[in-house]
C-alpha cells in the first residue's frame, strides 16, 4: 500500500477537494443550508458507508466526508448563523491548517521547531503588549481552547500561592483553597477546579448586579469570611465577555481587591479580549493589571479550531508549574536564551497552534482586525435598531454584537420562548440559542461571521416574526 498515493493522483484529489471547498467557502448562502433536524440513525448510518475492512477510492471517502459535514451539521460558517462563539476562518488561517498538516512540525522542543516556536513567542508578545503588560514580564503558551487557558490559569495561581504543592500536593495545604468568579463566568472553571483536585466547591461564586457583572463589594465579604474561617483565598476570575450576555466585570475594581488581598487575577476574555484593538477598549481598562488571561482566537479572530491563548506578566510562573526534566528530551542549551514549549505547558507533543493567528495576522495587520471587528459590531447595533424598530426587547447591556431580546407577546412564556428557538433551528434558515437574562428566557443573536451582512440581518428579523406571529396566533385560538 502506497501511503502517498503517487503525485498525479494526490493532484487530481486536492484539485477535486479544493474545487469543492471553494465553492462552498465563496457561496456559503448558496451551498450551505444553516441548520435542519437530524437522524440520529440516518447520521450513524452515513458514517459507516465505507468498510475499513477494505481500501476505498479517496476522492469519493473525502467527497462523501465534505458532503455529510454539509448536510448533518450546522453550518457554522453561514452568514446567517447567529449562534455562539463560531466563526468563518479567514482563508490564510485556513492555509495554516493546510501547512501544518502537510510539515507536521513538533512544537515540543526547540530545536525540533525552532522557527515555529520563536514565531508562537514573537506572538505572545504581541499580543501581550497589547493588553498592556510589561514587555519583559510577558509570557505565555498556546492551548487548544480556553478550557486548557483556564486550566494554567488555576495550576499556575496555585504554584504561585502554594509554592509546595507541585512536590507535595494538595496534601500539603493547610486550608481549603478558595477561587472566586462570579454567576455568570463561564463553566470551564469548574472543570478546571475538578481536574486540578480542588473539587467544583472550591469555587465561590460570587452574585451580579441586574446589569449581570460581578458585584465587587459582594465578592470583598466573601473574601473576608473566607478567611477568618481559615480557608485560603487564592484567585479570582473576572471575565470580559460573558458567554452569555457578552459582559464585562469591573476589571479595574476587581484588580484593586486582588492587589489588596494578594490573590491571582485572571481575567477570561476568550472573547472579549478582541475589544482591546477597537472603540470598546475602554471595556478592558484593569486587564493590565492581571496576572493572567484568557484568549480564545477560535473566537473573534476568525481561525480554525483549536486556538487559544494563556497570556501571563509572571515570567517565571509556567516553567515553575510545568517544568519536567527528562533524559530523553534534546537539550537546547542556555534556557535563559531558548525555550521549550513542552516546559511551559500542558501539552508536550503539539501542533503549531500560533501558525493559525499568525498567517491571517501576517497578511492584514492588526488594522485588518480592527476593522473585521468594527464592522461586526456594527452589524450588532443595526440588528439591535432592526429589532427594536420592531417591538423586540433588548435585555442585555452590551456593547459587543451579542444581543439577548424577547417580545411582549411571548416573554411571560419561558417555554414559548425556548420552543420558538428550537422550530427556528431546524426553519434550515439560520441558527440561534437561547439565554437567561435575570430569570428571564430571551432569543440570543451573535453576529459571529466577518461575512454576515445586512442582507442577512433583514432575513433573520423577517423570520423572527414570522415565527412568532405563527406562535401569537396558536396561543390567542386556543391551541397551545
């Protein structure tokens, strides 16, 4: 068996697929269709269309692969997908994925990878700069998403107030630790606090105001009860960008608390973050101030799955929490000139992760983003202004283009609201979710993708009402 096939034929393939793919990435509104329902029995059936127990044509298995992705799966990257946090990849961070695929370079050592390990360190420096650290303070490692970021973040905090307990363990703690986030952060804390040992109840969580960030002077008495009952508070985590309602906490306030009570600031800003080269920067003043934060590029900046970054203005503290010698490992030479990136991080074998930002960086600059990210919250607001013209309630303060709404008609009906979602989900016209704001369930719309237009826009409120007048009308005749 000829694993690389010969070249005419891997010619033929990739002019085929490549012939495939673009005509889907160049018409998405054409090709794909958003979302419909699906068989679970159907689905499974489609997936075992080729044996394995046999060699099979590989134009026709990569066909049929890109055929069932289009047609059993939501089309994420549909200009009329306003669900979470998935965007259309840029095509160079597309090409990324095609590079790294085809050179498979190995980012655990150095000397393995050397110029892709300097390019992911000239990247976190860069964009540590941008958030306002100390440049000889930054550094920092690429993750796969922001679980893996949160997770250093809660390992690194704990090297940092436990400096004993990468030796010793949790054994060695003379109180329960405590970290501190508020109501609304998101989920992937509490699995951090599970896989580090900590358990879920290590997290406090501490309430928000009706505007849904985290209520500072609540989160200062937690604090001091905590400790005057001996445990030991560690951490708080701020985010800029809630999941849901796309919220940023008082980062400079929670700063403050943190520098009084000496404990790490973490700020997750998977999302938000992208704010710091736009008008709404001013929603990140304090981020400077952190100790660590959470960037998820797989957001905002348009690249493929998976790419995160964990930023840090602790030098020192990655390679205090993860560093392991070993003997059969190459050694690079002076570490203060050169590093390993399987010292500093989770992972130890990886993928070049930072190739995927910085291609599309490479190629339109940080004004390119600027402008990809204003013209998307600009389509937030007219979205917010369409609804609104229309009857439509906004229930979330924010100013990015996350926009939680309900209507007079339907709001008093939390399963109303949610079976309105759900029949929209599978109209095969678009994609959207649903979110508490205080209690109450709204529609949640995100403008996610640089290509949504306001074309698109029209459409979705078009539908909107469509939706619920049918569902207006069943209730006033007596049929729900």
């Amino acid at each position: 068996m000829d694993f690389d096939l010969t070249e005419a034929k891997r010619l033929d393939i990739l002019t085929a697929v490549t012939n495939q793919l673009e005509t889907v990435y160049n018409n998405p509104r054409k090709e794909l269709v958003v979302s419909r329902a699906f068989d679970r029995e159907a689905v499974k059936a489609n997936a075992k269309t080729f044996s394995f127990e046999e060699s099979n044509d590989p134009k026709e298995v990569m066909f049929h692969v890109i055929e069932g992705i289009k047609k059993q799966g939501v089309q994420v990257t549909h200009p009329s997908y306003f669900g979470l946090f998935n965007p259309r990849p840029s095509f160079p961070s597309v090409m990324a994925d095609v590079i790294n695929s085809y050179l498979n370079p190995q980012l655990a050592a150095w000397s393995h990878a050397s110029f892709a390990v300097e390019i992911e360190q000239l990247l976190i420096k860069e964009f540590g700069k941008k958030f306002g650290y100390q440049e000889n303070n930054i550094d920092g490692v690429f993750c796969v998403g922001g679980t893996e970021s949160n997770l250093t973040s809660v390992l690194t905090a704990m090297q940092k107030h436990f400096p004993n307990i990468a030796e010793e363990g949790l054994s060695s703690l003379k109180g329960k630790p405590i970290i501190y986030a508020s109501t609304e952060s998101h989920h992937s804390m509490q699995r951090a606090a599970r896989t580090a040992g900590l358990g879920i109840n290590a997290i406090k969580e501490i309430p928000v105001d009706k505007n849904l960030t985290m209520n500072v002077d609540a989160l200062r008495l937690q604090i001091t009860e905590d400790a005057a009952k001996g445990f030991q508070p560690f951490m708080v985590v701020a985010t800029a960008g809630t999941t849901g309602a796309g919220v940023f906490d008082d980062l400079d306030k929670i700063a403050e608390l943190c520098k009084a009570y000496k404990l790490w600031f973490h700020v997750d800003a998977a999302y938000g973050g992208g704010a710091i080269i736009t008008d709404l920067k001013h929603l990140l003043n304090g981020i400077e101030k952190s100790d660590s934060i959470t960037l998820d590029l797989h957001k905002w900046f348009s690249v493929p799955m998976a790419t995160s970054i964990f930023l840090t203005s602790n030098s020192q503290i990655l390679s205090q929490t993860f560093d392991v010698k070993t003997n059969y490992m190459p050694e690079d030479g002076n570490p203060s000139q050169v590093f390993d990136p399987y010292v500093k991080s989770l992972q130890w074998s990886r993928r070049f992760i930072g190739l995927k930002i910085y291609l599309p960086l490479a190629v339109f600059g940080w004004e390119g983003y600027s402008k990809m990210f204003a013209q998307q919250i600009e389509m937030g607001n007219k979205l917010r202004t369409m609804l609104k013209d229309n009857d439509w309630i906004i229930l979330n303060q924010s100013e990015l283009p996350i926009i939680c709404f309900t209507h007079p008609d339907i709001e008093n009906d939390q399963a109303l609201v949610q079976k309105l979602v759900d029949e929209m989900n599978v109209s095969e016209k678009t994609w959207i979710s649903s979110y508490p704001i205080n209690d109450q369930l709204t529609l949640r719309a995100q403008i996610i993708n640089y290509a949504t237009k306001e074309e698109d826009l029209e459409k979705f409120v078009r539908l909107l009402i469509e939706y619920k007048q049918k569902y207006s009308n069943s209730i006033s005749d007596g049929n729900e």
